[in-house]
C-alpha cells in the first residue's frame, strides 16, 4: 500500500489545488483554493474559458462580483470531483474589516445556493486575524461554516476554536520556511517547527473537547505530512501526492485522541488584548500572517488586472 492510501486510513486528505485533473488523478475527499492558487489556474489554456465566461455573462457588476462569480464557478466545478467540501477565500483586503467580511461570506454562500449547492459542501476561508475570527463567529451562528486560513500561533488557534470555527489551516511550510531563515537550520521529521505547532494546536484541542477540526497546510515535503498522520485533516499539493502516492514507506499514526489527553497543556483564556500581545510575542506568527496577507492582496490585484483587460 502506498504513502497516500496508508495517509487515508488515519486522515482525510484534501486537495490543495485549483488543477481539476489533479483531483481526478487522487481521489481526495475536500479541496481548498486561494487566490493565488486561482490566479495560477486561470493562467492555464484549459481554465481561461471559466475567467472569460465569468467576465462575458457579469460583465455588467463590479470586478470584485466578478471575481466572486470566478471563485464559486472554480468551486462549483471542483464539488463535481470531490464528495466532500470545498473551501473558496474572501478577499484578503478584508481581513481588519469584520463587517465587510460577514457580508462577503454571505454573498459567496448566496451564489453556492443559487447552483443548488447545500451550504454543508462549503467552507468559507478566512484570515485568521482577531476582525476576521469575530466574522467567523457571526457567520457560524447563520450556518456557514468558516475554515480559518494564515494561521501560525496557537493564540489564532484558541480564538477561533473559541468563536465556534469549522475548521482550521495552520501553514506548516510557512512556519518552517521562517525558522529555517532565522536559524540557518534544516529541519526534518518531528524536529519541524511546524510539525510541532499543528501537534500542539491538534492536542489542545482534543485535550479541552474542541470540535473545531484542525487541518495541517502548506507543506514542503512529505515527511512533514507523515508527522502529522492521525490529524483531522491534510490539504496537500498535487506535487506532494504524487511523492507519497509513489512511496511504499511506512506510515504511522501520529496524533490521537489518547496523545492529546496525555499532553502537558494549560488552557487559556483569551480576550483581544491577550490574544493581539501573545501574538505580537510571536515573531514568526506575526510577520507570517502579515506577509500572507500581503501577498494574496497582491494576487487578488493581479486577478482584476486580467479581468479588466477581459472587459
């Protein structure tokens, strides 16, 4: 039995692609998009007629309509694929504006309704900022359910388990890429700094009765993944499971209900004032969330620009 099928007996695995034939290729059980994987789709001959049909029946609405109409058409197509859900992002300029992204969680879901799509097969990504966090909660209580991306500090990861969020990202490349930058070290295995902060966001919440589920992301290689068998979820790349759909190695379990209990955790209480010093304390989880930020403000950009010179 391969990496990949061994990874199924303990995980769901999600694809981490806006690349259709990728999902047919590994069978996953969700997928998750983002702006810049979206932006790289639509560069695509095979994808370009979905931003052109996009931009020829809503030409008439804003450009921002316009992408929202890309993104669910992206969706839409990709839950013809999948059983399970899919994840579409809000825009990341509105990740300080929590009434902005309330309204633009509610829109998405409205056009996923429109297609006959039950609001159960969507997840609705957001930063995982303190404004984002408390939109999450509102959008929650309505029934539309949130998977909280750009997260790299456990103090992210308590608030939105607090607020009532479906799921959670925490980045693990991102964390590595950090550390390795900082200390000039490579890390490999259990040694990974973002191998240990999913372990110890999966444990406290397990540990306290969470049900949040918690969904390791942005992986470099695939013995980051393995480290992390038994986690609620996975979303990996096509090119990292393709590795692992090639690979025989074994796979164990690494994270369980029994772990969590065992581990040395304190719960915590946060309110915006702890959870903005205790991540403000965290050098890696502050400038990573701020970069991310940045960086798909930049693609979303870029995604506009294509669709003006389509108008």
């Amino acid at each position: 039995m391969n990496q990949l099928d061994q990874l199924k007996q303990y995980t769901t695995i999600v694809a981490d692609t806006g690349d259709f034939q990728a999902m047919k290729a590994f069978a996953p059980h969700d997928a998750t998009t983002n702006p810049s994987l979206i932006l790289k789709a639509v560069q695509k001959d095979e994808y370009k007629p979905l931003l052109e049909k996009a931009v020829r029946e809503h030409g008439r609405k804003s450009t921002g309509e316009i992408i929202d109409h890309l993104l669910v058409a992206f969706g839409l197509e990709i839950l013809k694929l999948i059983p399970g859900r899919v994840s579409t992002e809000t825009d990341a300029r509105l990740s300080f504006d929590t009434q902005g992204t309330i309204a633009k969680g509610r829109s998405l879901i409205a056009l996923y309704e429109a297609a006959d799509i039950p609001r159960e097969r969507v997840l609705i990504k957001i930063a995982s900022t303190w404004e984002g966090i408390r939109a999450a909660e509102v959008l929650e209580k309505e029934g539309i359910r949130c998977n909280m991306t750009l997260l790299f500090a456990l103090p992210q990861a308590i608030a939105c388990a607090d607020a009532g969020a479906q799921l959670i990202s925490p980045f693990v490349g991102r964390i590595y890429d950090w550390y390795k930058k900082a200390t000039g070290q490579d890390y490999t295995g259990a040694d990974d700094p973002g191998v240990q902060s999913v372990k110890r966001i999966y444990n406290y919440y397990r540990k306290f009765g969470y049900k949040t589920e918690v969904m390791g992301a942005s992986f470099r290689n695939t013995s980051q993944i393995t480290e992390l068998a038994g986690c609620d979820l996975l979303t990996i790349s096509p090119e990292l499971l393709q590795k692992l759909a090639e690979s025989d190695a074994p796979v164990t379990r690494k994270l369980s209900e029994e772990t969590a209990q065992a581990a040395d955790i304190q719960k915590l209480a946060l309110d915006e004032k702890s959870f903005r010093l205790m991540l403000n304390e965290d050098a890696m989880g502050t400038e990573k969330l701020a970069e991310g930020i940045r960086l798909f403000c930049a693609d979303a950009v870029k995604l506009e620009k294509m669709i003006e010179a389509l108008r």
